[in-house]
C-alpha cells in the first residue's frame, strides 16, 4: 500500500474510533445509573422519570454504607446518584474528594429542602454544597406485636433490653430476630445501653460492647440491612433492630399481601439514633446531568409526598409535608413526638484508628454467627 494509502486508512481509522467514543458518549447520557437503598425511589416514579426525559434509569441495591463506601473509594463505580447517610459517611467522604459539588442552577426544586434538615446537615457539608437530603428517619425497634406480647406480654418494648438483655433475646429466639449490618447504627447503640457515654475504641470499653453482642449472639437469626422487613411482613422474623421507615414498608407488605401481621416500632429510651439520607453524585460520575436532572425531578413537592406516602419514610422536602394526609403527618413513627425529637442523635465521626478497630470488631461478631 502507497504512503498515501495508508495516511487514508490511518484518517478513517481515526474517523470511526471518534464517532464510535461519540457515539458511546451519546449513548451513555440517555442512561442514569442510581445506587440507592430498596425502594426509596419507586417503580413508578422511576417510569414516570423515564417517560420524561427519555433518560434509561439503572437501578442498583444499597444494602450496607460500609459496603457502598469501599466501592467508590476505588473509583470508576459506573454510578451516577448514590444515597448516602450524613453522619459519619458523607462527613469522612467529603473531604476526600468522593462527590461532585451540585449546581444550584440545575436544581430550582433545591428550594423546596427542609430548612431545618439542611441546616443540620452543614455540619457534614458545609455551605450545603455537596448532598440534597431526601429522607430521614430513627433507629429502633420493630416487632410482631402479636407474637411478642403471646411470648411475653410484659416486654419491655421500650428499651434496648428486647434485643440486648440474654434473658429476653432467649425467648424470642425462636420467632426470629434480626439485627442491622451496620456497625454506626448498632455499636453506639450497645455502648450507651451498657452505660457508656459514647462509643469508644478504648480496649476495655470496645471489649465491653462485643462482649455484650456476643452474649446475646445465639440468639439471632441474622445480620442484615435489607430484607429484613420483608421476612417480618412474612412472619419469619418477630423482632428486629432497625430503621423506622423499614417499619412502614413491612406495614404495607402486609398490607398488600392482606395479611393479618401487626407491624409495630418503639423508640428505644437508651438512645434514638437519627439519619438523614441523601442524594450525592460521585466525583467520577459519567452523567452528572441525568443525576442532577433526577434529584430536580424528584424534589417536586408532590413526587417527594408520594414517595412518604408509599415507603414510609420522612420526606427532607418542607414544601411536600402539607400534601401528606394528616394520618401520615401526624404518624409519629414517621414524625416523631417533640419528646423523642429532643434525643435525636446523628452518629458522631470517628478517626480512621477507631474506625478500624470497630470494623475490625464487627466483622469478628459476625463472622461468629
């Protein structure tokens, strides 16, 4: 082949490859990829988004923060929008660089965010520049109410001792309990019911709390942050620490099963745990656009109401609450009561040392299940 030949191959090589990324690009920009708890963007709200903006929507379980954190400090994840907790995720993740500051010209529905929820908020993301909160809800305790007081009709629903006392765990073996796989959510929880005045690494403190872990570790019957609720709607479990929304999504499992399972929460009077989750855009994000363009959509006051009204959970969107029918805004396991709001407690941020030492230790109990 002549020299100029191949200059023309080498130009049409060239040619194609561009169009080809081009084209890749193009393709990639009708397609939005989320990495969210279950449910908390539905079905429909995901169709009519779709319909919309002609935007493909991929959607991927969050099952654990640890989990979500580790795969995307590695980079390159493929995903789009992430929900994540304020504390201690998002207030040890900003500062390294994971997320993409949002564009406030992108997001005139950022206006209808809960002032107060934002507010607390800038103490992880200051100048609210990075998260656009979504839901909140508590920590607790959620049982077959129906099953726990046939077991024991004087639990002590209101305390940490449903899970934690060996005594009474032993008597609800055999319905099955559940408990989070979340070391943020749970070791907090132990250290103050054994009286400590917060979670510490301190060896004789941190031994004190998986001592009391494993004490009572016989008697459950999982470690999970998903599906859990689902196998109480079913009636596999009785008795559970986790979150409050998880509580109204089994409640309406059962609901659209029409079975009989009476689902109830309690807030347990050694702590309450408080979270705020968020919607944040990694830093490596292909369609930062589609993400933004989600996050605007989905601040519309009436889609955030009708996605409380579905799953459960506390819209973080002021301007939704007055949609909300009065059995959902005064639905105190929704909103909780002023007493409990007063304890509300968002989970502290720990070094990188401390926050070895309580991976380390969760993951040794768990591996003894």
């Amino acid at each position: 082949m002549t020299a100029p030949g191949k200059a023309v191959r080498i130009a049409a090589l060239g040619i194609g490859l561009w169009l080809g990324m081009s084209c890749a690009a193009a393709e990639r920009a009708k397609i939005l990829n989320i990495y969210a708890w279950s449910e908390y963007f539905p079905a429909s709200l995901i169709a009519k988004f779709q319909a919309e903006t002609g935007i493909h929507v991929n959607y991927a379980v969050l099952d654990s923060p640890e989990t979500a954190e580790t795969i995307l400090s590695v980079g390159h994840s493929n995903y789009d929008l992430v929900t994540m907790n304020a504390s201690p995720e998002l207030a040890r993740e900003i500062p390294k660089g994971f997320w993409k500051k949002l564009d406030p010209a992108s997001l005139p529905n950022a206006r209808n965010a809960d002032p107060q929820v934002m507010q607390r908020l800038t103490a992880v993301d200051p100048g609210n520049q990075y998260a656009m909160p979504w839901m909140w809800g508590t920590t607790g305790i959620l049982y077959n109410s129906d099953k726990i007081k046939a077991i024991m009709p004087n639990a002590p629903l209101g305390s940490l001792d449903m899970v934690l006392k060996k005594s009474i765990a032993a008597k609800f073996a055999g319905c099955g309990i559940s408990m989070l796989d979340s070391w943020g959510d749970v070791l907090p929880m132990v250290s103050r019911y054994l009286g400590q005045p917060k979670l510490s690494a301190d060896k004789a403190s941190l031994d004190a709390v998986m001592a009391k872990l494993q004490e009572i570790q016989p008697y459950l019957r999982r470690i999970s942050s998903s599906g859990y609720y689902q196998q109480l709607a079913e009636g596999e479990l009785c008795l559970a620490l986790g979150y409050s929304g998880d509580a109204m999504v089994a409640r309406r499992m059962v609901s659209e099963s029409h079975g009989s399972i009476k689902i109830d929460y309690s807030f347990a009077r050694e702590m309450v745990p408080f979270y705020i989750d968020n919607m944040v855009i990694p830093a490596d994000s292909p369609n930062a656009a589609a993400a933004q363009a989600f996050i605007n959509f989905v601040m519309r006051p009436a889609i955030s109401a009708s996605v409380t009204r579905f799953i459960g959970f506390a819209t973080a969107n002021a301007a939704a609450l007055p949609l909300l029918e009065p059995a959902v805004r005064g639905n105190t396991l929704i909103y909780p009561p002023p007493e409990v709001r007063s304890r509300l407690e968002l989970q502290p941020l720990y070094t990188p040392e401390d926050t070895r030492s309580f991976t380390r230790a969760w993951l040794l109990f768990k591996s003894g299940l």
